[in-house]
C-alpha cells in the first residue's frame, strides 16, 4: 500500500461513471450515514482500487465490488483509510477483472462546523436556534462526505437520494426533484441524475427556506432562496440571474445545460459564493439586497458575484480545468466575463473601469517575490486553498482582457464558443483555450501567452524621450525594488497629444527604440504633447516615465485630456514605482495634487486608497509630518465632498452614492472634524429611527467609522451604540458594516475589546476577517492579540479564512525588527496552507520598512509637504 502514499493524485486503474448516492443527515445529532453505489471501469489489472475519503468512518463489511456480468462478488481483504493523503485504498486478494462493475460502499461521518466537506449552519426561526446542512465541496472535500474519485478531471453523473429528511424542510440538489415519499415526519427526497460533472460541483442543502422564482426566456425555472420571511431580499438577484443566463447563453452560443438553477443564501459560508451545478450557494451579504438597508455597493456585490457564479455554469462546470494547475482557467475567466455580464445590465455602472480594481490588486501581488506564476504546480490538496488568491482571479482576468483587446472582441468571442463546444462535458488545460484562441486569430496566441501565465511577475515599461525618438525598455517589476530577470511578449499601446494618435505594437525584445511620433509640436509647446502608454489600462504592466515625460502627463490630467482609465493608470503606477524606491515621495504627493478636481469614482476611491497607505509610511518614517500630509490629503477630497454633499440628490448615479460614502468615510478617518459631527449627528438620528433618511445605507460606513473616532476608555458610548444595532439588525450587510468599522479608532485598548469581541459567539466565523481591519494605533495590539490567541485561531479557521488573519495583521508592519519578530512566532508554527501567505505578509513588511528608511532620507520632503499642505487653490 505504500505506493500509494504521498501521490500528488489517484492511480488509474479504475475510472467512475455514475454514482448513486444516498445521504442520510441527522440535524438533531448532526451526524449523517451514507452509502454509495459507483459504476466504475476497471482499466488495468489490479488488486487495488484506491479513491478519495477523508474524516468518514467506513464500514468494512459494506465494502464489495461486483460485475454486471457475473454473480461473484469480491470482497476486500484490506480496507485502509490513510488520513495523510485522505485516500481510502482497497486491496483484493484476487485481480479484479477489466471492464464495468459497481463499488459499494458504507459510511458515517459528522455534519462538521468547518465550512467544509457536509457541514452544519445555524440560524434562528420563530426565537428558536435551527440547524441546517450545507456542503461546500471546492477544491477537494467532497471527500469529506463520501468516498469518490475527487478530482476535477473525473467527471462521473450524480444520481442522489437523501433519507429521513424532516418532512417540513427544503432539501436541494444540483437536480429537480424526481421523487419525494413522505413517510409521517420524515421524508425522501430522490433526484434527477445529473449530466456529468466534477465532484467538487455537486452539492445538498437541507433547511427551512422561502423562495422567489421566474424562468428565462428559454424556460430554465430559477429560484432564490433566503430565510423564511425575507424572499423579498432575493428579487434583485433573482432578476440578474435570470438575464445573465441570457446573456451567456448568446455570448457563449451555448444554453445552460440543466433544468433548473436554484440559488440560497447559506447563513455560514466561508468563501463569497460557490458555483456548485444548479445549486449555486452563497454568503447572505453576495446574494441578499434590502431596499432600505443595503448599499449601492452592496447592489453591485451582488450583481457581480450572480455573474460570476453563473458564468461558471459554463466555464467551470460544462468546460473543467483539467488540474487545479489550470485553477485560474475557471476563476479567471469567470472574474473577467461577469465584469462583460455586468456592464451589459447595468451599462450606467461603468464596471469596466472599476475592473482597474481588479488589475491593481493583481499586480500588487504579482510585484512580489514571493508570487507564484498562474499556471501552478499543485502537488497536495493541502496546497490548493492557497491558489485561491489574487494570482488565479485577478492577474488571470487582467491578462484574458489584455488578450481580448489584443485580438478584438468578435474574433475572441468566437474562439471561446467554439473553445466551449469542442470541450464541452469534458476538461481542459490553459494551453487548449490558446489553441482555440489561435485557431481563430491567427496570431501566436501560445507563445505570447506562456510569458505572462507560465512566468511570475510582470514588466515595468520605463519611456525615455531622446531626440525626437521613444526608447523603450522592459525589465521586471519588484515592489522591493529589485530588479528579476523575467522578461515578456508585452502588448504596448502608445498615445500622443490625442487618442487619435496612436500605435499598437508588440514588444518581443528587451529595448526597442520607436520614432512614430512627433515628440514636441508646432508651436513648441511641449506641455501639451502628452505620452501614454497601456492606453486604457488594459495591459497587465507598469510604466515609468522620464521626468519630461511624466510634467507633460500632469499637466494633461489638470487640463482634463485624459481619459479615467488613463489617469487611474498613472497615479496607480507612481504610487507602485514610488513604494520600490524608484520615485521620491514628493513626486508622488505632487502628482496626487493633480486629481483635486478627480470625479470619477474608481480613480478617487484609489486615490484614498492610496493616502491611506502613504499617510502610514510617513507615520513611521517621520511623525511631525503627519498632520501636514492629512491636511493634504483632507484638501484633496473635499472638492469631491462639497459637490456631493451628504444628500442623495435626485435620480442621481449609482456611481456618486458609492463615491459619497467613500469620500466622507475617508475624511472621518482622517479625523476631519466638520465630518466627524455632521457624521455624529445623523448617526444619532438614525439610533433613534433605524429608517431616517438622514442616514441612508450608503453612507453608514461613514459615519460608524467617524463615531468610532471618538471612542475613547471613558466615553465607550458611540461603540456601544454600534454594538446594539450589530445585535439588532439580521442584515448580514449591515453587521458586516459595523465589523469592518469597529477596529477604526484610535484607542488601543478599544482595539483590544473589539478584537476579543470578534472570538465571541456574537460573531459568525465566516465574519472575524471583517474585523481585522485595524487602524495604525492598533498594529501592536493586533499583533500581540493574533499572538495570544493563535493555537484557537488556527483550530477553528481552515483554508484560505485563515491566510486573512496573518495577511490582515502582519503585512502593515514597516520595520526590519517585525519581520524577525514574526518570522520567529510561525517558525514552529507554520504549515503548508499558510507557507505561501506568510512569506508574502513578510516581504510585505521588509517593502514598507526599506520604504520608511527612504522617505526618511528624502530631501526637501518636508517643505513639499508643507507648500502642498498649505497650498491654496
Ligand atoms: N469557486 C469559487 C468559490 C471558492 C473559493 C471555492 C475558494 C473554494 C475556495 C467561486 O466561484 C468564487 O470565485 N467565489 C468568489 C466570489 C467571486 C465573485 C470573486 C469568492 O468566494 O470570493
Ligand atoms: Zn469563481
């Protein structure tokens, strides 16, 4: 049996074709029995049949294979479940014979509260605590509810059956009741079996729920399900499910291939929603939305979450990566196309440009040593969790858009319908969408691609005028400012003066010299001759200017020539270059001086993003300078601020209601005081009227945060007041709210109590990570806390929950000692799911502490802090 120890995956000896699968849950016990009956195809000779199984107990005596065609039935010698590599392994004392037989197997296990494999949610009906029974089996715990081949590419169909289900529940699965016998209190409840498909995409839900339904033009029944008394809450998506599905089924010229698609709010879910064949689930706060209660953000959240999941009932569930290498192929693509599914609802949402959100993120990480590339190399279920990052989702729809707009739009859609049809029911690795995508291009979709998805990292492009010639130059990007030696096929786009004037090329080598262009005009007046390069931002790279270059683009952006995408673009790459020691901070803050008179929504929001974390470093690096860059950043959000006002206008955008509640949360936290009381006031208002409309939705977040400014030890009022709206609301929206605002304040020792208060039974586990957004005053108690409590910690949160916590908590640190210091606490701590986390957390600090001792050095920082400060406009 050793051989089959530590294998990255199952030996084939035998293949499955169909389960028949019958649960047994016990809601009372939460326990659950099982058996499973699996037509496999022996393909080798073997003694051996080895499968998946993991926390199941297995009884022996149930255990038998037999073949259709003869009466004789073989029974195990040896039944052995190896934890380890959660494999269970059969051993026959005679070879088993080629061709078709039936698996039977017997087992039990424990409805757990994991998240994972079959587990247990709670919730209340009628004051009375309820359980339910979920299963959340991506990437690999399907293992965890029955034994089976779990691998993406062992695709078999599903037929289920669940027994002695309490007759007054709902019991879902990914197919339409076939059959349902009711016996006194209990019921069964049998299924359709299903097309094949994954493991990791079949699932159960079993609880008390209400639902709203409709049906697409084409007649596929959808249903949302929420908690009994709130189906209102589901119409929004409901209505965005049912259009999407419109819209794949055109845009991927196939329709949805099942009778039905229910989705359910799950009330404990450890990711945002999961894809799961028919039976999509989600976190309350991704699918639920309150017309009084619930923000424009929130609206957005819900509608982009329907997409994505639902684009995965095509990409993911019809067509499935072959590996969890291949992972990025399902969330990549999914993360790219509902961006396309949402802006084709909700068009006045502009969601393309806050895709830019995505790209950035993609590239903070990516700008990191500790990176990976996004065709990875999985070798233990353990390391799976991990991949579910920023690399997959982010850098892989940043480099699908790149190569969208590279090939064309039509000539894209049309590669990937067919690339749908040839592997549809069946599985595919990266290189097989490139295949399809050259096929219909006839470019060299292969080779260009491999560059960016085989490697890590990404180039910084740096542009230098010379002469009347452009001379670019490739070299890759680090944030620790250090130079790697990767190099890539990159798409450039070029502009000059005008949108019409433009070039497309593509950069094979290392420096290439471009004369196109006519660098300085008629009149001599450079200023007005504006560079950029990656037009629209749909490049996944950075750019660095020379001087010249880079006065002529803030003179661009104050007279206004620039598109958002653009102007996001140059901010987001200085804030970049600046962070790797490669642009002083006063060029940074100076061009930050640029966007006053920014509007739009994606590029302000970054900018806040970004004060934030440069008002950090300047706190550590020099404290007297600290009010003068508030008062900075103060005078750069107030034109938006006063435009805005703190009223919705009438029919106003989407877009402003989202920006209003940004701008006002960003000017509490920088302990604005006119923000802060007016922010006071109304949320007294609303303690005493939860449906003023002095204090919509949108602008909530605002003003907790600036009430938890002035929390102190002795006036903890404005915090107990949040506290009782947590306890009175079951909005998960607004509970979710009030986490990510406690932690804002100043005093420590609040920190403290907020921190402990997270570990209480008040806060669902899926929630704590909410909490950890912890203001600078609080890093140190943060970190002791993380400290004291971690053996808890890391007992209760798998997965990638866990990895939040270290990210959360460490990453903000900005000094050499810290980084030892939190090296020292994991090294006996660590573990594979949380390795890659941790080094990254950790070179994090090691940026922002070489970041410190710079900005320290800088000359003449301070007097442009004071001048930009005090500068009038
Ligand atoms: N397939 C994932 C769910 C998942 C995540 C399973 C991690 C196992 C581990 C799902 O499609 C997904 O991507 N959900 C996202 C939301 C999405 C809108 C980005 C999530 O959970 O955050
Ligand atoms: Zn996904």
């Amino acid at each position: 049996m050793e051989q089959f120890k530590g294998q990255p995956r199952l030996p084939k000896f035998a293949v499955p074709k169909r389960y028949d699968l019958n649960l047994k849950p016990d809601l009372t016990t939460c326990k659950f029995t099982g058996s499973v009956a699996v037509d496999i195809d022996i393909v080798e000779f073997t003694n051996f049949i080895v499968l998946n199984a993991a926390e199941l107990t297995i009884d022996n005596r149930s255990v038998s294979f037999a073949t259709k065609t003869s009466s004789k039935v073989f029974e195990p010698k040896k039944v052995d479940v190896m934890e380890d590599d959660e494999i269970l392994v059969l051993e026959f004392a005679e070879t088993l014979p080629i061709g078709v037989g039936v698996l039977n197997i017997g087992f039990e296990g424990v409805l757990n509260d994991k998240m994972k494999g079959f587990y247990r949610s709670t919730y209340e009906h009628k004051g009375e605590k309820k359980n339910m029974a979920v299963t959340q089996f991506e990437p690999a715990d399907a293992r965890r509810c029955f034994p089976c081949w779990d691998e993406p590419a062992c695709k078999a169909t599903f037929k289920i059956t669940l027994l002695d289900v309490p007759s007054e529940l709902v019991a879902l699965s990914n197919m339409p009741v076939i059959e349902e016998g009711v016996n006194g209190k209990l019921k069964t409840v049998s299924y359709q079996e299903s097309p094949i498909m994954s493991t990791y995409l079949v699932a159960v839900v079993i609880g008390l729920f209400d639902y709203v339904e409709d049906h697409t033009s084409d007649g596929i029944n959808v249903r949302v399900y929420c908690q009994v008394g709130q189906a209102n809450q589901g119409k929004f998506a409901l209505n965005v499910a049912v259009k999407t599905l419109e819209f794949y089924r055109e845009y991927f010229a196939v329709p949805y291939s099942l009778p039905k698609l229910d989705m359910i709010a799950i009330p404990d879910f450890a990711a945002g929603a999961m894809e799961n064949y028919g039976l999509v689930t989600y976190r309350e706060t991704a699918l639920l939305f309150d017309d009084l209660h619930s923000a424009a953000s929130n609206k957005q959240r819900v509608a982009t979450v329907v997409a994505h999941e639902l684009a995965h009932q095509w990409f993911g569930n019809l067509v499935t990566m072959e590996w969890w290498t291949h992972l990025w192929l399902n969330e990549g693509f999914a993360t790219w196309v509902s961006y396309l599914a949402t802006d084709n609802l909700f068009p006045e949402w502009k969601i393309w440009i806050q895709f830019l959100d995505e790209s950035t993120e993609g590239l903070r990480l990516d700008g990191l040593e500790e990176s990976h590339p996004i065709e990875v190399d999985v070798n233990h279920a353990s390391e799976i969790d991990e991949i579910f990052d920023a690399i997959s989702y982010r850098k892989g729809a940043s480099v699908i858009r790149m190569l969208q707009s590279y090939l064309g739009a039509e000539v894209f859609q049309q590669s990937l319908a067919s690339y749908i049809k040839k592997y549809a029911c069946s599985n595919a690795k990266t290189e097989d969408l490139w295949t399809a995508l050259e096929e219909g291009s006839y470019e060299p979709v292969n080779e260009l691609m491999n560059s960016w998805t085989k490697q890590k990292g990404y180039p910084v492009i740096s542009v230098k005028v010379k002469e009347q010639k452009l001379e670019f130059e490739q070299s890759q990007f680090l944030s620790s400012g250090s130079s790697g030696d990767g190099q890539w096929i990159v798409p450039i786009t070029v502009c000059c003066g005008s949108y019409n004037v433009r070039k497309n090329f593509l950069l094979q080598t290392k420096t290439k010299e471009f004369m196109g262009f006519s660098i300085r005009n008629e009149s001599g007046n450079a200023s007005s001759n504006w560079i950029k390069m990656n037009v629209d931002q749909t490049g996944f790279y950075r750019v660095k200017y020379d001087e010249e270059l880079a006065a002529r683009l803030r003179y661009a952006i104050e007279k206004k020539l620039l598109t958002e995408t653009d102007r996001f673009g140059i901010l987001d790459d200085s804030f970049a270059l600046c962070m790797a020691r490669q642009q002083s901070l006063t060029s940074l803050l100076t061009l930050m001086g640029s966007y006053r008179e920014e509007v739009n929504y994606t590029v302000l929001s970054n900018l806040i993003s970004i004060s934030y974390k440069v008002g950090r470093i300047a706190a550590d690096a020099n404290p007297e300078l600290v009010d003068y860059i508030k008062q900075f950043f103060i005078s750069l959000f107030q034109y938006s601020a006063e435009k805005l006002g703190w009223d919705p206008k009438q029919g106003e955008s989407h877009l402003d209601a989202m920006l209003r509640g940004e701008i006002l949360t960003a000017l509490a936290l920088l302990g604005h005081e006119e923000t802060v009381n007016e922010a006071s006031k109304r949320f007294h208002a609303f303690l005493e009227d939860r449906t003023t409309s002095l204090l919509p939705a949108d602008l909530r977040r605002a003003a907790y945060v600036a009430v938890m400014q002035k929390v102190s030890q002795s006036d903890k009022s404005g915090y107990e007041s949040l506290l009782r709206i947590y306890r009175e609301t079951d909005l998960s929206q607004e509970k979710t709210r009030i986490l990510g605002s406690l932690a804002s304040g100043p005093d420590a020792n609040i920190i403290l109590e907020v921190l402990n208060f997270l570990l209480s039974s008040e806060v669902r586990n899926q929630d704590v990570v909410f909490g950890l957004n912890v203001s600078s005053e609080g890093r140190e108690t943060a970190w002791k806390w993380l400290k004291d409590n971690w053996d808890y910690i890391s007992k209760t949160w798998g997965g990638f929950l866990i990895t939040r916590f270290i990210s959360a908590i460490v990453s903000p640190f900005a000094s050499f000692e810290k980084a030892m210091e939190v090296e020292e606490f994991f090294a006996s701590r660590s573990k594979p799911s949380v390795a890659r986390t941790l080094k990254q957390s950790i070179e994090r600090v090691h940026i922002n502490a070489k970041w410190v001792q710079t900005v320290q050095n800088e000359e003449h920082l301070a007097e442009a802090v004071k001048e930009l400060a005090f500068r009038k406009y």
